[in-house]
C-alpha cells in the first residue's frame, strides 16, 4: 500500500512511544478497536521495534508503522520488523534512498516551502509537517494550498483534540498525527478501554 492509502485510512495516526514492548499488542488492539487503524511506533525507546514485532503478530488488523526514522540503518531495521510505512522527522536522500531499497513507503518531515518542493522532486508528495504548531500550525498549511497545490500533509507535532478539527478541514491535509490518543498513565494502568475511548472520538473526526 502507499503512503496516501494509509493516510486515507483514519483522520488521526497515533503516534506512539513504548515503553514496554509487553504493552503494545493491547495498546494496539484498542487503538484498532477505537476506529485508528494506523499505528507510528517511534524509534524513541530500546523497546520500538520489539513492540513493533509484537503489534504486526498479535494485531493483523492493524497498519504498523515507524516513526522517527533517521537513517538508512533505521530504514533497513524497520523492515525488518514488519513495518508496513517509515516516517521521518526530515527528508533526506539516504532516506528516500533507503525507502525505496527497503520497499518501505516513507512519509517524510518538512517545515518549509522549499523542503517540500525538495520532497517532490523525490516522488514524494504528502509528506508531514513538522513540527506542526511551532511551525506555524493551521495558518501556514491554509497559505501553502495554493502555491504547493499538488502537495498533502500530515501535520504532526503539538496537534491536539482542540487544533485537529483546524488541521483537518484543510483541503491539503489528509490527515494528522498525535500522541493524545494513548496517553502515558493510560498505557501504563492498561486502561485500554479509555484509550479505545479516545480513539473512537478521534476517529469521529470529520475532515473538509
């Protein structure tokens, strides 16, 4: 699948920082169960890419990817792990490089109107905003509409349940990633019917 089929599939891409790989089949059943099919597990952790393993096996239904992708040699081990998407806080061309290598489809960071353009020129062309709101938020996507016409984005980083619905009714954003749909203490009680919970209300979110 592509990067605009999995962007397609949900208005909110969790984006997930384990802790303890032993959570993440439940954390990703609720998450599934909640309406949120595609999953960012960030390299942020020594337990990213066991909890990866463990998602793609316990949860077919659910799209895994990995996120804070930085490099070729973190390319190649997500693929490795099962990812089905590669997210980056950049866009570099090792990275586009590496994507294609792997056969990992990569949605890339910009923050810029010539980032993006550069990111074109590679293939790519929805690509993540990042980060978002100190970038500008809502206001700077509306402005580059026009201009970067063909260009989509999954605005990332400070989006919330209170500026997604502004991200989403862009006509250029496809979607938006966020961490507010698994909150730390929630993973860490395994309440997993508040995060389903959570889950349900972001996919609820309508988009323009």
């Amino acid at each position: 699948m592509s990067i605009e089929t999995f962007c397609g599939m949900a208005p909110v891409i969790p984006v997930l920082t384990v802790d303890d790989a032993a959570t993440a089949p439940d954390l990703a059943k609720a998450l599934v169960a909640g309406g949120l099919p595609v999953l960012e597990v960030t390299l942020r952790t020594p337990a990213a890419l066991d909890a990866v393993k463990a998602m793609v096996a316990a949860v077919p239904d659910a799209v895994v990817g990995v996120g804070t992708v930085m490099n070729p040699a973190d390319m190649a081990a997500s693929a490795v792990a099962g990812a089905k998407f590669a997210v980056s806080p950049g866009c570099t061309d090792a990275i586009v490089a590496a994507s294609k290598a792997e056969g990992v489809p990569l949605l890339p960071g910009v923050a810029t109107p010539s980032e993006a353009m550069r990111a074109t020129e590679h293939g790519l062309e929805i690509l993540k905003f990042f980060p978002a709101e100190q970038n500008g938020g809502a206001p700077v996507l509306r402005a580059w509409a026009a201009p970067l016409r063909r260009i989509r984005f999954c605005p990332t980083g400070g989006v919330s349940p209170s500026n997604a619905p502004d991200y989403l009714s862009l006509p250029n954003v496809v979607c938006v990633g966020g961490s507010w749909v698994a909150p730390k203490d929630a993973v860490a009680a395994g309440d997993w019917a508040r995060i389903e919970a959570l889950a349900r209300e972001a996919a609820a979110l309508p988009r323009g």
